[in-house]
C-alpha cells in the first residue's frame, strides 16, 4: 500500500467511492450482455435493432451530457451521486419488465441520461476528496477498475445468461447496483457556493458582481477548454484517438478471419487487450513522474500505438504474416498504450480544470468523445468495404501516427501558454 498507485486507497473517501465502482461497473458491462442476449437471442431482432439500442444509449452522453452538467457543479455532489445510482437501480429493475423493444428504448435512453448525470459528478468528487500529488494513482485505480470489470463481467455475464436468463442478469445488476449505494452513502458532504452566492461575495469583495444564470454557466464549460492549451490539445488528441481506435474496433473480428485465425484466436486477441489496459494502467499509477508532462506521455504513446496499428494494417493487407503469439504480443501492447494515454489525459482534466467546473469540463470531454465513437464504426465499414479492413487499421494507425509527431514537434507552443492555474502548479512542483 506505499506505492504511488495504491497510496489514494488509503484515504477512506476515496476507498468507498472505489469500491462503490467496482460494484457499479461490474453490473454497468453485465447490463450490456444481457441486453444484447435479451434483443438478438430472446426477442430474435437483427442488426438495425442492435444500432438503435447502441445509438439510445449513445446520444444522451453526446448531447445531454453538457447541458445536464451544469447540474453537477451546482448541486451537492454526494446526493447528486445518490440520487443517480438509485434512480439508475429502478430503471435496471424496469428492463425486467420491459415486454418489447420498443418499451425498453426508453428505459436504456433514461438510464444513459442519469449516467451524464453521474460520471461528472464522480470526477468532480474525486477532485475534492483526493490530494493533488494522490490524482495519478486514482486516476490509475479508476482505469485499472473500468478495465477489469470490462474483462471479467462479459465473460461471466455471459456464462450466467444461459443459466439464469438475460432478465435475472439484470436483477444481478440492480443489486450490485445497490451495493455501490452504500459506499457512496459513505462519502463526505461537499459544500459549495450556489451561483447566486458566488455573485454576491463577489459584491462583497469589491468586485461588479455578475449574475449568473443557466447558459453563461453552460458556456463556461467550453470557454474554459478552449482557453487551457494543455487541456485543448490533451482533449483533441484523446477524442480523436477514440475515433481511430472505433474506426477499426467493430472490424477485428473480421482482421482475425482473414488472418486464418479461428474463434479462439480472436478471443485470445480481446482478452490480451484487455489484460494490456490493466498492466497499462498500473504502470501509469505505479512511477507517475510523467506528471510534468502529461502530454508529452500521450504523445509517445500515440506514436508506439500508431506504429503498432500500422503493423495491424499490414497484417490485414498480407504484407506481414505472424503467428498467434506474435500478435497476442502486439495487442497486449496495443492495450497498454491505450491505458497509458487515458490516464494522463484524466490528469490534465483534473489539474487544468477549477473545482467549480470539473463537472462541466469532464462532460464537454465525455461528450466529444462519445460523438466519436457513435461516428467512427460506419465511417470505418465504409472504408473497409471500399479498401478492404487492413487498410483501415493503416490508415488510423499513420493518422495516430502523425498527430503524435505534431504535438511533440510543437510542445514548446503549447507548454508557452499553459493556463497558470494554481491547482496545476502546486501539483507539478512536488
């Protein structure tokens, strides 16, 4: 427990929202099984069904994210959080009632909703219950968390479903569901100044005071990304790496076809990536020095990941033949470096951003990056259907490529005008 990585466990705030996640996220990737079990299997629906469904639980993080958001940084976020999770736990019990598809979209679509509720109040909690110099090690945690309940609840929800059935899996989810309400039950209270407040101490300390109202708070979300470089470039590299990684994401199992590898193969190759993400992000949590430069960290990982994805590329277009071993090796690597971007980019998120609005800065960044991974799967089909699938895992890897050149090229520009945010410069000086 005294590595950097572990060191937040010890602060008992942190403990109980990291634990209450584990609970949460296990049932979050459970739901997904069973819903695609209960659509294609039990209600005998195709394709289009499985888009809409994908979409329903897409859009609401795209859109109503940003605007939900100013919620979260005016609302106490521990009720807030209590409020989402057991609204979240009756709208999971409604999936088992659900009679048809159709009655079920809007439950998928509410339950989306109240998770953009939730995510940006959980960063916004972290930002307030874990010292400065502990971030990179919560960040890690929270990763490592996402990636193994990411591994684990597929593999068991689906061993449980042909057991117990796709709508009992959805009653497994509400209970873990529930748990994590006791954990977060546990966290602190966290006080802050309502808008109005805010205004009149600003009367108070001599300053014009400004009234606040619903749009300029949800405009300064996106002003306050576009005025912190390290954040904007940071934001840009991570949205646009979701985009490439989703371009070619929903085509590996075709990859694997073609490179003569059966059922079993391609599952070898998803489980080392998820396995990558974890050692990934312990190692980002374990030696945090990068925290000096967290951009300079995702741009060299952009670099090895495009390198590998163009190596993929060639795979798929039979200039390079490897056997099993030799891509497990390349994908377990593939996966590290994705962890090992995620976890800086959660950092500068943290450190660039004002307490007082985290909660609409982290739903700007999970909207941009949702809008890329609904866009990415079609425009990567097309592509795959006109030039074949190698061709798409190049072409994203020389794009990844290239953008992490650029931003190393131009770091002095960018480290030139940081936002001098106390909060950032405290933490990069210990």
């Amino acid at each position: 427990m005294s590595s950097p990585l572990f060191a937040p466990l010890k602060n008992r705030s942190y403990r109980m929202l990291w634990t209450g996640d584990l609970f949460s996220g296990f049932g979050n990737w459970l739901d997904l099984t069973a819903l695609m079990v209960l659509i294609v299997y039990h209600w005998h629906l195709g394709a289009n069904e499985t888009a809409i469904l994908m979409l329903t639980l897409g859009i609401p993080m795209v859109f109503l994210g940003p605007v939900l958001s100013v919620y979260v940084d005016r609302l106490p976020l521990r009720a807030l959080m209590l409020f989402c999770t057991g609204i979240r736990v009756l709208l999971i019990t409604g999936f088992i009632f659900a009679p048809n598809f159709y009655l079920l979209l809007p439950l998928v679509f509410l339950r989306s909703a109240i998770g953009t509720l939730f995510f940006p109040a959980r960063q916004a909690m972290i930002r307030h219950i874990v010292p400065l110099e502990q971030i990179p090690g919560a960040i890690s945690l929270g990763q490592m968390t996402m990636s193994l309940t990411m591994i684990a609840a597929p593999a068991i929800g689906g061993a449980l479903v042909s057991v117990i059935g796709p709508k009992s899996l959805f009653g497994l989810e509400a209970a873990l569901m529930a748990l994590s309400l006791i954990f977060i039950w546990q966290l602190p209270t966290v006080h802050r100044d309502k808008p109005n407040q805010q205004a009149a101490q600003a009367g108070e300390a001599g300053e014009a005071p400004v009234k606040r109202t619903f749009w300029g708070d949800f405009k300064e979300g996106f002003a306050h990304v576009l005025s912190a470089r390290t954040l904007t470039v940071g934001l840009t590299l991570i949205t646009i790496g979701m985009f490439l990684v989703f371009l070619y994401d929903g085509l590996l199992a075709i990859w694997a076809k073609e490179q003569g590898l059966v059922e079993s193969g391609y599952g070898t190759l998803m489980s080392v990536i998820g396995f990558g993400s974890v050692a990934g992000a312990l190692l980002a949590g374990q030696f945090p020095q990068w925290r000096k430069s967290p951009l300079t960290l995702m741009a060299l990982v952009g670099l090895l990941a495009g390198g590998l994805n163009m190596l993929i590329g060639l795979g798929g277009m039979e200039v390079v033949h490897f056997p099993l071993l030799v891509w497990a090796l390349i994908f377990l690597l593939f996966g590290l470096f994705g962890a090992a971007a995620t976890v800086p980019f959660g950092f500068i998120l943290q450190t660039e951003t004002p307490q007082e609005l985290i909660g609409r800065v982290s739903s700007v960044s999970n909207s941009m990056q949702s809008a890329a991974t609904l866009l990415a799967p079609t425009i990567g089909a097309t592509f795959a259907n006109l030039y074949g699938t190698g061709s798409v895992f190049f072409g994203s890897g020389a794009l990844m490529l290239f953008l992490a050149l650029l931003t190393l090229l131009f770091m002095g520009q960018i480290r030139g005008k940081r936002q001098p945010q106390h909060f950032a410069e405290k933490t990069l000086s210990q």
